[in-house]
C-alpha cells in the first residue's frame, strides 16, 4: 500500500500522461485491455447515451486525464462537452490531441469497438473528427472544491461524466461524499451523474511511481449517491479476475458502472 494518501501535488509533479496510457490502455497488454474494463465502460456509456435517454446541450467530463474514449459515444448526444482536468501536463495532452497533433496515442480499437456498436463500422475518422468539433474545452479543475471548475462558472450542465478520476482524488468515504455534492452543484435537476470506477482498490502504479487509490465498495457507492440527492437508474459491476503481473500494476477486485439522476439539491 501507498504510505500516506497522494493529494494533488503529487500528481502535478510526477503522473506522465503517456506512461499512463501505455499501461492502463495499451493494446493487448494494458491493464483495462485486459481485464474488459475498456469495452465495459464503452458498451455501457453507448447505452445511457442512447437508449439510456441520457443526451442534451453540455456535458462535463471532469477528470478524464489523457484520455479521451469516455466522450466517444457522448459526442453523439450532446452539443457541446467541456474537459476539465487537475494536472498541466493532462490538459496540454489533450489540447495536442484536440489540434490532431502527430504521435498521439492511438484510440483505434475504442473508436472501431464504438463505431461498431454505432452500426457506423469503419466510420472512424469521422468519429474522431466529431468528438474533436464536439470537445469545445479543456479547462482547470479540482474536485475538492465546492466549485470544482473555480473560478469558471458555467450553466449547469445536462450531463456530468466522471471515469477514473474520483478513487484518486479521495482520500476517505466522507472526502468521497463532499466531492459527489461538489459535482452535483455543476447539474441541473434531472441531470444525469455518470461514474466509471474500480473497486476494491488501493494503489495504481504510472512507470516508476505509485498513486494511492480509496477502496470502495459498491454499499458506500449507491448509498452515497442516493443521499446526495440522486435516483440510480442503471449499477452494473464487473469482476476482474485474478491475474498477478496485472494486480501489481493496480489491485482492484472489479469495475463498476454508475447512471443516476439528480431528483433534488442537498
């Protein structure tokens, strides 16, 4: 286990984008590749955007890192989507794959997995193209505050999505409960709240460095969410299968899945 709990600096000095990619995303040996989590997220988020009814003018992807595979399907159902991200060097990232700028990393199984389940086989490039026109920002964020885009204040969005971002950015359960009703102030009632994440969980490892992660559990999820003001439509968990080399890069038991809707303000 991780020490001592790794706040934010930590990530501002030592998460590397491409590392990160290369290890979680990685075709054949990323950790998400092989535990299904990839498809998982992609073939869920393809169904709250579609039959789900999950669509409207502006989405909020807070905490997407580098990475830009949770806004494929989203792309489709919303005018606009504003990434907002903590760390520089995940910002720049994705300006510089905003501008289609060379040596990016290469989406191409999530775009033919999304495409495919779009009935829009081989129709990549224009996928990428639309998410690119679709993505109207990258901006500062920080979860943990009671605006988490301060000081930008945007209308209240239709949509926020969150995958892979709040288990690092939590130290514990009631940090984790403050963070929900900040995003919750960025939606308007009968917004949609989205979260992918793993569960089970205490370290992930990026190259060299180790990030410590909260070990949550689907109990605290959905009681945490419902006492926040929200009705869960759609929970869906994935186990993950033992595999040692995998569980030392990032030890989670399962991956979960999280569609709710905001009923009230609290």
């Amino acid at each position: 286990m991780a020490s001592e709990f790794t706040g934010t600096q930590v990530y501002q000095d030592n998460f590397d984008p491409e590392i990160y990619l290369d290890t979680y995303y990685g075709a054949v040996s990323g950790v998400f590749i092989k535990d299904g989590y990839l498809n998982f997220i992609l073939r869920k988020l393809h169904k709250a955007f579609t039959t789900g009814g999950v669509r409207g003018t502006s989405l909020i992807d807070i905490g997407p890192g580098p990475a830009i595979y949770q806004e494929l399907s989203a792309c489709e159902a919303f005018k606009e989507i504003t990434a907002a991200d903590f760390t520089d060097r995940n910002r720049d990232y994705l300006e510089r794959w905003r501008k289609n700028e060379a040596g990016m990393f290469d989406w191409t199984p999530a775009l033919k997995f999304v495409c495919d389940l779009e009935d829009r086989s081989g129709k990549l490039a224009e996928k990428e193209e639309k998410l690119r026109k679709t993505l109207k920002r990258v901006i500062p964020c920080d979860v943990t505050k009671s605006n988490p885009l301060h000081p930008l204040v945007l209308p209240k969005a239709d949509c926020v999505l969150t995958v892979g971002c709040l288990e690092c950015a939590c130290k514990d359960e009631d940090a984790y409960g403050n963070v929900i009703k900040n995003l919750s102030s960025l939606l308007k009632i009968g917004g949609h709240l989205i979260i992918g994440s793993i569960l089970g969980s205490t370290v992930f490892k990026c190259g060299t460095k180790q990030f410590s992660l909260i070990n949550l559990s689907e109990k605290f999820l959905r009681k945490v969410i419902t006492d926040t003001g929200f009705v869960i439509e759609d929970l869906e968990v994935l186990p993950r299968e033992f595999d040692k080399p995998m569980f030392e890069i990032c030890n989670h038991t399962s991956g979960i899945f999280i569609l709710a809707r905001k009923v009230k303000d609290v």
